[in-house]
C-alpha cells in the first residue's frame, strides 16, 4: 500500500521534475554564457504564469498556445533588460549583476501587481484525469511534461545543430577562444539572455499547471530557490543538466513528501522546502560543480 | 601588413602600454620579445581588440581597424592564439577546428584548410573524436594554433606557442611556424620568452620592456649587441 503510494508519488515527481527541469534551463543557459546568476529568475516564472493566466481568461486561449507566445514575450523582455541593464554589468563585479537582477524582479512584481492585483488567482482548464496504472494524473500535466521534453529536445538540437547554438556553446566553453574563432561574443550574450528568459516564461505556464492554489505576483521566490538546488545539481552552466537536475530534484521533492508525511505531527511541505535548503548547502560544500556533470 | 602606432591600454586605471610602436612585414615572421610582465600579452590583445585600445593607431592592410571588434578582424584574415589553452575543451577535437571555421568566408575554404592542418599536424586526424580537454599540453596547444589556421587568417599573432613544452616539441613548434610562412604564405607575430629559439627563427625583433618598445633589429643586430641582451633578454 505504502509501497504503492511511493511509486505513484515518485511518477508525479518525474512529470513536475521535468517541468521544474525546464524551468531552470533558462538560468542555467544565462550563468552558462554570461556567468551572471538571474535573482530575478522566479519573477520571469511568475510573469509567464501571468500571460497564461490571462490569454486563457481574457481571450479565451489554450494554456498550450500560451507556451510559444510566453517565450516571444520572454524574448523581448530579455532583449529590453539585456540592452538597458544588463549589458554594462557583464565585465562588472559579480555584486552589479546579482543587484540588478534581483531588482528587475521586483520591477516585475511590482507591475504585474499593478495590473493584477496581490490576490490569488486561479483558472480553470477544465481537461480530464488519465489513469495511468501507478497513478491518476490530470491530462494537463501531463501535457506540461511531454511539453517540458519536447523544448528540452528543441533546444538540444539547437545547440548542436545550430551554427548559432554552436557559437553559444563555444562561448560557454572559453569566451576568449570564441572570440578568435570570429564568434560576435557580444550578440551571442544579447541572444542567450533573452533566449534564457524566453525559457523561462515558457516554464511558467507548465508550472500553472502544478499550481492548484492559483498564482499571485510573488510567488516567484520559492522558484528561484529550487532553480538555484537543480542549476547547482546539473552542474551550473549547463542546460540539459540543469533538465536532469530538475527530474532528479522531483524525484526527492515527492519521494520525501511521501515519507516526511509519516512522520506524525510534521507539515510534510514545509519540511520538503527545509529538504531543498539543505541539499543546495550540502551540494554546494561537497561538490560545487555539481552533482552530475562532474569537472 | 600590420602597423601599429603608439598604442595604449590597460586594465581600469593600470596602464600597460605606454604607446608601444611597431611594423609587421607582409610574410615575414616578427617576434615581440621581453620578460615576463612587460604587456606582450597585453600588446596582442588590444592589437586584436580583445583589450579596448585607449589611444594609438593599428592599421592591417592599409585600413585603420583600431576600433573594429574582433569578429570583423577575424573575417578580415587577422586572428590570436592567445596565451595558454584557450581551446574548447568540452567539443572534439574535430570539433573545435570546424569552430575554427565558424565564419562564412572561413566555411568555404574549410575542406581544403582542414587538408592543410593535418598536413602540418598529423597528430590532430588520429585525435579526432577525442575531447579536446583530454589531450596532452603539446596536443592542446596544436589544437589552438590548428583552429586559428581553419579561419583561413593572412596573419596569426602567436602568443607563447612553447609556452610549458618540453624541448623537443619546442622545437616542432619553431618548425611548424616556418613552415606557416614558407608554406602557407602568412605573415606571423610571435611573442615569446624563449629567446634563443625565437631569434634563430625570426626576420625581425622588437624588444620590449615596461610598455614600452625599447630596442629593435635584425636578429644578428639584437644577437650582437651585449647590452640588450644583457638589460632585457637576459641572455
Ligand atoms: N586581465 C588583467 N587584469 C589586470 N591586470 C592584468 C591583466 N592581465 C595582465 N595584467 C597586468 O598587466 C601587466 C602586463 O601583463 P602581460 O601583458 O600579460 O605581460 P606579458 O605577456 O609580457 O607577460 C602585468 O603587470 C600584469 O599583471
Ligand atoms: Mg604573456
């Protein structure tokens, strides 16, 4: 029976993993290329479950198409904060960066609840529940997970086939190497920053779909501290480990959820989030370059 | 080919340069000799734009390009192996030449210039699927100089090639550079420590100390004259 509620639990984790993996391609991409950690990150997440949340409520349209129109409004956003704040800040001390990321995201806070108010708000996809044998999942999140795979894949292919991925890569591996190879480094920071952010937003709408209690503009905070555990898990600068660290990071989330809920007396998520805090200090002490991708 | 005119940079406040001048023949070797700390490095850098020059003039072929970035110097035919390993080390070694070959006018050549590199570096083909961060300094340091050829360049500023070799690759490294020139055709700024092996191998000597260019000559000129050999080459 336990057993039973353990793999059903575990098979949810893989599906949220997916998508928490997705969710923090983006930051990695952006710490990857222009070695600047986005603070902002969970506010870039809130804006795109805010694009869903209102496509779908305002227009009438599918949380699927909001995907592709998140990740053209992540885009330009990328390429307005890139342009006007970032761009200075990339040879600056690492302070600069980490203080205007961490301000863009309240900027953000700020104007979505300018526009939406602080309250919870929620809507409703009405789709139907799949069994699937170790467990019932509604068919959204299922759909955010074939989603998270299917972008992880894109972008896969898009930095290995890709002469602009390629060029991306290069300069991941030794900026100064791309650089006498004829790579433009300053237009490849531009891209990766609002390709990274265009990411992003696209995970916020699949993380709509793990969110029953509805989204409100700050509910960014708890995603950047689980993007900083699976960033660090998958090695930093690298997206597709960034994609395994968020299934690996899933798994543990309701793996122990499972657990931490037999233990009599305890709030089994509050204790799931401490879980986090203490993986990223105990990651970061033994292994600070990451758990999967060792170098 | 290559005449640069009192130029200066630095890092923030430091200045390096103190409006070092110099003249790089069209398909000649010329080396950029001194001490450790003196801005050689410094010197290829803000020559190939990778340091911000703050004031001078470099002017390659007849056109100024002190201010051009460094992707349009490489499309141009002037490119950097900077000093130590700057190579990709995550790729293939076949990967990083075709890296080397990253622009468009590079890519049409890229055939014919990846005959030429394992021709020059026979080792690279056997290598080929290995990561280049796997291989040995002596290899690592042929990938650097092999994907600088694959940009298809007219001039290659060389920036410590023997740097950490033994002696018998030093020697392979001198001789792989002669034979860029006679070869190849490309005109060739070296910058080095090793003293000795680059004077044997050069047309032409500049010596610098502190920033500043503070003797040049043939190589018999700097070979003869004791007292630079003595105050900056410390031979
Ligand atoms: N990235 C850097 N930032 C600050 N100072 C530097 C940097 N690179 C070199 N320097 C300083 O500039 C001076 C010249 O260095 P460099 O050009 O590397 O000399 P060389 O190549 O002749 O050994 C040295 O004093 C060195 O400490
Ligand atoms: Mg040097």
């Amino acid at each position: 029976m336990l057993l039973e509620q353990l793999a059903g639990n575990l098979f949810q984790g893989l599906v949220l993993g997916a998508v928490y993996g997705m969710a923090t391609m983006g930051l990695s991409l952006i710490f990857g290329v222009l070695r600047i950690v986005n603070v902002g990150h969970g506010a870039f997440i809130m804006v795109g479950a805010f694009v869903t949340l209102w496509l779908f409520t305002a227009l009438g349209i599918s949380p699927l198409v909001a995907v592709p129109v998140a990740f053209v409004v992540g885009l330009g956003l990328g390429f307005i904060f890139y342009y006007t704040a970032i761009k200075k800040l990339i040879k600056a001390p690492e302070l600069a960066s980490l203080l205007a990321t961490f301000s863009i995201g309240i900027l953000l806070e700020e104007v979505i609840k300018l526009i939406f108010g602080s309250e919870f708000r929620g809507y409703n996809w009405a789709l139907p529940k799949i069994d699937l044998g170790v467990t019932v999942l509604p068919l959204s999140k299922l759909y955010a997970c074939i989603g998270s795979i299917i972008i992880a894949l894109i972008l896969y292919l898009w930095f290995n086939k890709t002469r602009a991925g390629t060029a991306m890569r290069s300069v991941v591996e030794d900026t100064e190497g791309a650089k006498v190879c004829g790579v433009n480094v300053d237009r490849v920071y531009a891209n990766s920053f609002a390709i990274g952010i265009g990411l992003t937003l696209a995970s916020g709408v699949l993380l709509t779909m793990f969110i029953p209690v509805g989204i409100n503009p700050y509910m960014g905070g708890s995603y950047t501290l689980k993007a900083f555990v699976i960033a660090v898990l998958g090695g930093l600068t690298s997206p597709y480990g960034a994609f395994f660290g968020g299934l690996v990071f899933g798994l543990i989330e309701n793996g122990s959820y499972t657990l931490f809920a037999l233990i009599p007396g305890v709030e089994p998520f509050a204790l799931t989030r401490f879980l986090s805090f203490l993986m990223l200090l105990v990651i970061l002490l033994i292994r600070p370059t990451g758990i999967l991708k060792g170098k | 080919m290559l005449q640069v005119s009192e130029l200066e940079s630095g890092y923030g406040p430091m200045q390096v340069l103190w409006k070092p001048s110099i003249r790089v023949r069209k398909g000649t070797i010329t080396s950029l000799l001194g001490p450790n700390g003196v801005g050689k490095s410094t010197f290829l850098m803000t020559v190939f734009g990778s340091v911000t020059p703050w004031s001078g003039k470099i002017i390659y072929e007849g056109e100024e390009v002190t201010h051009l970035p460094t992707h349009i110097k490489v499309d141009k035919g002037l490119t950097l192996v900077p000093e130590g390993k700057h190579l990709f080390g995550g790729m293939t070694v076949y990967e990083n030449l075709m890296m080397g070959a990253y622009l468009k006018r590079a890519q049409q050549y890229r055939e014919e210039s990846l005959e030429l590199v394992y021709s020059l570096f026979p080792r690279l083909k056997e290598r080929g699927k290995q990561l280049a961060g796997s291989l040995s300094g002596g290899e690592q340091q042929m990938v650097t100089v092999a994907r600088a050829l694959m940009s298809k360049p007219k001039m290659i500023m060389l920036d410590e090639p023997s740097q950490g070799l033994a002696p018998l690759l030093v020697q392979h490294v001198f001789e792989t550079i002669q034979k860029m020139k006679a070869q190849v055709g490309l005109t060739i700024l070296l910058v080095e420590q090793n003293a000795d092996a680059s004077l044997a191998a050069t047309d032409y000597v500049y010596v610098m100390h502190e920033g500043r260019i503070k003797a040049e000559g043939t190589p018999e000129d700097i070979k003869s004259s004791d007292e630079i050999r003595e105050a900056y080459l410390g031979l």
